[in-house]
C-alpha cells in the first residue's frame, strides 16, 4: 500500500483529483476558492493568499 511518509512533513505526493481552485477577490483581498469538478460547487475558501496545495488552476476568462 501506497504511503506518503513522513507523515506531517506538509508535503504531498501527486495531485489532488476531482477539484480545482481559482482566485476570486472578496472585499479587497485576493483569496482562493476550491470547487468540486463534479457538482461544480465552491467547498471551500483559503484565509489567505496563499493556494490550496496540490489543486489545480483554474483557466481565468
């Protein structure tokens, strides 16, 4: 069985599937939103301006 040790090391091996984040301004700040590629929901929201790791970008229009 696959393992990513050492575990709490802050990294990952591989990318995270089925999701992908884009950058969306609220109230002034730059922030990062996580949306599910299935349903095409937004899930979740960085406190920062730092990126979800592992998450792929999303195309900007």
């Amino acid at each position: 069985m696959a393992s990513n040790e050492p575990a709490g090391d802050g990294h990952r091996i591989g990318a995270v599937k089925k999701r992908s984040q884009l950058k969306t301004p609220v109230m002034g700040k730059t922030r990062f939103t996580k949306r599910s590629k299935a349903t095409g929901q937004f899930m979740d929201q960085t406190a920062g301006a730092k990126k979800f790791k592992g998450v792929r970008m999303e195309r900007s229009s």
